[in-house]
C-alpha cells in the first residue's frame, strides 16, 4: 500500500545552523504519528516543512506518491490539502469566527458564501461551540480558540493535520477539551502528525512516537514499546527527565 | 500616579452616603487628588495673572494690540476667510482619496516578497525616499511652478491641480511609512495561519494582513490628516486664493496683522477637537491591546 505521506531525506538549515539532518519516515492513511524531543530540536520546523511553509533543502516530501516538494511547484494547492494548527492558535482576531472558518473555503475553494457558512456551522456544533459563530477570539477562552483553530482547519478538508503543541499554550484545566477534539479526529481516520509535550495523551493517541535528536528520528517505536523500553539512550535520558518534571 | 479620570467614587454626589464605605486606600486617593487640583489650579491661576498683568506692561503693547488684535477688522475680515477656507476644505477632500489609495499601494509595493516584482518595491522605496526627504513647501514649488510651465492650455495649468498634485505627492510618501510600519506590526504567525490554510499571498495581504494593519494605524494615520489640513495653506504660494492668500491680501488691505490672528482661530477651531480626537483613539487603542494576550 502507498503512504499517505513519505517523509524521504528531508534537510533544513538555518544559516549554518542544521535542524533538519535528513529525517525519513513513511506515514500509513489514517495513521496518527507523535513527535517529541526537547525544546529547539527541530519539530516545528519538521511539520513546516511538511506543508511547505518552509522550504526544505534537500530530500523530499511526497504525499500520495507525488513529490510536493519539488522547488517551483506551486505551493498553495498543496498546502489547502494539509491542515496545520499552531501553538498560538492564529487566529485572524479581526474576523469573528464564522469569518475564520468560511474564509479559506470562499477565497481558495470558491465556495458560496452561504455554504461555507453551513459547512462552518456544522463544525463548530461538532465541536461544541454552536452557540459562539458570532464572537470575535478575543471573546473566548484558551481552550474554545484552539477548537476554533482546529475546526478552521477541518473546513478545508485537509487530508492530513498537522499539529503544533496545540496544548502548550492554555491553561491545563483547559487542555482537555482540545485533546477530546484530537481523539474526535483520530476516530474519524484522520492523518495526523501531532507534535506534544503532552506523554500521556501521545502514548494514548499515538500509534507510533518519534524522538527527535539533533535533527534526526533518533527513536520511533509504537507507544507502549516507546514508553516502556526505549533503546537509544537519548531517549531514555529525554523521558527521564520529562518524568522528573511532573510532566508524565 | 495620579488617576485623572473620575471613578465612580469621587463623584460629588456619591462621597456624602458612601463616606463611611470608602477604603483606607480611596480616602488616601481622594486627599491625594484634592491636593493635586489645588496645587495645579494655584500654579495655573499664577502664571496666568502673571501674563495678564506684566504682558500689557511691555513698551511695545499697545502697537501690538492694535495690529494683531483689532475687533473690528477681525469681524469684517473673518467671513471672507471662512469663505477662502472652503477652497483649502476642497483641496483637502479631493486630495486625501489619492493619499490614501497610492499610500496603502506603495506600502503594499515594499512589501512584495516576489523577485520578479523587485523593480516594484525599489521604486516604492526611491518615491518614499525622495517626498518624505524634500520639506513639502518645496514639492509644491516645484511642481507648482515647474509643471504650468510645460505650457500646459486649460485646465491642465490650473495651480489648484498642481498644488493638489504636489501634496498627493508628499503626503502619500507620508501616509505610505504610517502604513508600512502597521503592516510589519502584524505578527508572522498571522501570515503562516492564513497561508497554511492554502491562501495565497496576495489574498493573505487583502484579508488577513491589510485589514488589521489599517485599525491599527488609524491614529498615527489621522495625525497626518490634521498636518495635511494645515499644509494645504502651502498651495497660496502658486496662486490660489485660499484662506492664507486672502488673510495676505486683508493684510495688505489693512496694514495690520488682524486677519493673520483671525485665520489661525479658524484652523485652530478645527484642527483642536481633531487633535484631542486622535489622542482620544490612541489612548483607546492602548488600553484595548494591553488589555489582551499576546499573540
Ligand atoms: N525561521 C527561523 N530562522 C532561524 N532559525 C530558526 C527559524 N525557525 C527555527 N529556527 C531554529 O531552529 C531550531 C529548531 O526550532 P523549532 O523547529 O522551532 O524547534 P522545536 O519546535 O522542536 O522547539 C531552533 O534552534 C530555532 O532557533
Ligand atoms: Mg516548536
């Protein structure tokens, strides 16, 4: 079976710092795949660089078995397809969240304005905030953005999510209900790419985790393997020290 | 610090029953207030006296009085500025569209990250360069003087074109930086957002980023409409009777300086409630963004 998203060699360097040092990885549809790693190792960079809001070095990325990642090909009909959602939610704070959801579908997919406010309405029932289309972000907690941010994303029907610390931001009575909408996801075969500080959620949602070190998958295991008996010592210095924190 | 507007506290009529309820806190607050408002109003009161008592008794007083402050030639020579005025209000009102419109397109132009359009962003920048360096009375000279002199046939030698042309020109170098700068206020991560959801960079310029750039430099923006509002009296320099030129001619007329003092009151009738206006904005937008998260 072709992945759904390959992963091949990709290399990223900032000036002459490399934070990408040619990571490979075949992702399975509907697979969910977690990232985790220490601060600065590179894992925002690594799924910016899936939808290409960075472009990569070298390597490749290929979704569906075409090659997206080579240089001059048009980048916004790819990037519809790809949802990303971000630690600092960004949202657009001028619009009101029907706005933020029927946006991109008007203006990229060409869909009515009356549609892409059905469809908007739609997800945000889904999500549990049928009665706040009408606020503006600044209106709503921590917690009711983020699902805003999500569902804007699901109003591309993207193929594959990618998910940026969506927790790492809000208060932590708050998180949980972010993290209800990611099983949601997961439940309905979502493709997702989920980078997390969150162990326990990942060993839950995950079906395999990936440690990235120094730029590379240093270990990618299926959670309870990744969890129980890491073999690269990195790893197991990294969960050491996540457990010393409290965080697990 | 002292809190300069009232709080529901400090009202007259709320002290008298809530005395007892205050905190230790506003009683201190309030003797502090009162304090300050008489400390304020002696000093005001002072030098105010001090102005009016010592200022008459200047040698040159009476011929002072006499040319810039004759009632008489105020009150016969202030509608015929009024009406003058009206010209620099139409000067004003059809410039300003332009200013805008070549300012938010220059501001856009500097702001083009495709190679290809480089040429676009370098004479956005050479044009910002050049009117923002050249003080404005020069620019209307210039143009002013030099274009008419083309040997244009009517309309197109009318100094009320070329002085509208000359202030487009400067102030849209202006209300460009006021534009550019609220552009780059917009964080990043608005432009990722709008681009990971697969809009286009033109299309995140036009509904994620301009429109958040625009509320944001509303203040700074009116600022330059109120100095446009008094530069446009730089155009009587090339010859059209607007209210500057007809206080020169009253001048002239009258041998005394009244009609100068009479068109200062009519700007400053327009120009002050503007000023406190935008200062108004400014202090509501502060309160309004530090009121929120980062994001
Ligand atoms: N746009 C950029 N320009 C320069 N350096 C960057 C940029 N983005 C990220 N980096 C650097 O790349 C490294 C990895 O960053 P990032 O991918 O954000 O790490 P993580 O998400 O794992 O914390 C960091 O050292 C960061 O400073
Ligand atoms: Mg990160």
């Amino acid at each position: 079976m072709i992945p759904k998203l390959q992963l091949i060699d990709v290399r990223k360097s900032f000036g002459s710092r490399v934070v990408l040092d040619g990571v490979s990885i075949d992702v399975a549809d509907r697979e969910v795949v977690a990232f985790v790693g220490a601060s600065g190792s590179g894992k925002s960079t690594l799924l910016r660089c899936v939808n290409l809001l960075e472009p990569i070095d070298d390597g490749q990325v290929v979704v569906d078995d075409v090659d997206i990642s080579v240089p001059g090909l048009p980048v916004d009909p790819i990037r519809r397809r790809i949802g990303m959602v971000f630690q600092s939610f960004n949202l657009f704070p001028h619009m009101n969240v029907l706005k933020n959801l029927s946006l991109a579908p008007r203006k990229v997919l060409g869909v009515s304005r009356s549609e892409a406010e059905n469809t908007a309405r739609e997800l945000l029932e889904r999500l549990g905030l049928g009665d706040r289309a009408d606020a503006y972000p600044d209106q709503l907690s921590g917690g009711q953005q983020q699902r805003v941010a999500i569902a804007r994303s699901l109003a591309m029907s993207p193929e594959i999510l990618l998910l940026d610390e969506i927790t790492s931001a809000l208060d932590p009575e708050l998180v949980g209900e972010v993290l209800d909408v990611v099983r949601e996801l997961k439940g309905g075969g979502m493709t997702m790419l989920i980078v997390t500080h969150e162990m326990a959620f990942a060993r839950e949602i995950a079906d395999r985790v990936c440690f990235l070190h120094q730029g590379q998958i240093a270990e990618m295991a299926p959670p309870d393997k990744f969890f129980s008996s890491p073999e690269n010592e990195r790893t197991r210095q990294f969960l050491q020290r996540v457990i010393e924190s409290g965080r697990f | 610090m002292t809190d300069t507007v009232p709080g529901p506290s400090d009202r007259p009529g709320t002290v008298t029953s809530g005395r007892r309820q205050l905190t230790r806190r506003q009683e201190f607050e309030r003797r502090q207030r009162r304090r300050s408002a008489t400390i304020a109003a002696a000093s005001t009161a002072i030098v105010v006296g001090a102005l009016v008592i010592f200022v008459p008794l200047t040698p040159g007083w009476d011929k002072v009085r006499k040319s810039f402050f004759d009632g008489e030639l105020f009150n016969d020579s202030f509608p015929r500025l009024l009406d003058a005025f009206v010209k620099n209000l139409q000067i004003f009102a059809w410039s300003t569209p332009f200013i805008l419109l070549i300012g938010m397109l220059l501001a856009i132009f500097r702001n083009v990250r495709t190679p290809a359009l480089f040429p676009l962003r370098l004479f956005a920048a050479a044009y910002t360069d050049i009117f923002r360096g050249v003080p404005v009375i020069l620019t209307i000279l210039l143009i002013g003087f030099g274009v008419p002199g083309l040997g244009l046939d009517r309309p197109y030698n009318s100094p009320y074109l070329w002085g509208s042309v000359a202030l487009v020109l400067a102030y849209s170098a202006y209300v460009a930086e006021v534009f550019r700068a609220g552009i780059e206020s917009v964080h990043e991560s608005q432009r990722a957002g709008a681009r990971s959801l697969g809009l286009s960079s033109s299309q995140t310029m036009r509904h994620v980023i301009v429109p958040q750039a625009v509320r944001r430099v509303i203040p700074p923006l009116m600022n330059d409409m109120v100095s446009l509002q008094k530069d446009v009296a730089l155009v009587s320099l090339i010859g059209p009777i607007e209210i500057l030129r007809q206080a020169g001619i009253d001048k002239s007329k009258f041998a005394n300086f009244t009609p100068y003092v009479a068109a200062a009151v009519i700007f400053l009738v327009l120009t002050i409630p503007e000023t406190r206006f935008v200062d108004w904005l400014t202090a509501r937008e502060r309160r309004r963004t530090s009121g929120t998260a980062v994001r």
